[in-house]
C-alpha cells in the first residue's frame, strides 16, 4: 500500500488520534492552528497516537513518549512529544 501525508489538527494539550500505520513526522502550526504531519498507509488499520504538548519550563514525559518538534506560537514555545498505545 501507497504512503501519505496527512495533516491532523493538534487543539488541546493532551491529543488523542487515530491514524492508519501512522509514522508521525513532524509538527507546526499552520496560521493560527497547531498541525501535526504523519505518514499514514490510508486503509491500514488505525492505531491509536496520543500527542502531549509541553511548554517551555514544564516537566517532559518519560518513555515511553517520543520526542517529535517544538512549535514557536508567537511568544510561546511549545515542545511536542507522541506515543502509540495500540498496534
């Protein structure tokens, strides 16, 4: 199966997605709004993705959370992390 790249809307601190074969790949914000890139195999199955955003000063999760980015918000920094619960 073919490879995509879908974008999905990041809106509260702690992000639950589902996304088919995901392999998140980045994050930014697009205007106003706060995105996440993966690349996703569309009709594979999903897997559940939780995304947890931090700022700048706050406490980072431990692993199993993955680093992914840090979002410049116009004053505000924030540092992006994921981790898959389900295959």
């Amino acid at each position: 199966m073919s490879r995509t790249i879908y974008k999905y809307h990041i809106d509260t601190p702690d992000k639950m997605l589902r996304l088919p074969a995901p392999e998140p790949l980045s994050v930014g914000m697009q205007g106003e709004e706060m995105m996440l890139w993966a690349a996703v195999t569309p009709g594979a199955t999903e897997s559940e993705v939780y995304v947890k955003i931090v700022g700048t000063g706050h406490p980072c999760p431990a692993e199993p959370w993955k680093f992914l980015g840090t979002v410049f918000d116009g004053r505000y920094v924030w540092h992006v992390f994921w981790r898959m619960v389900s295959p």
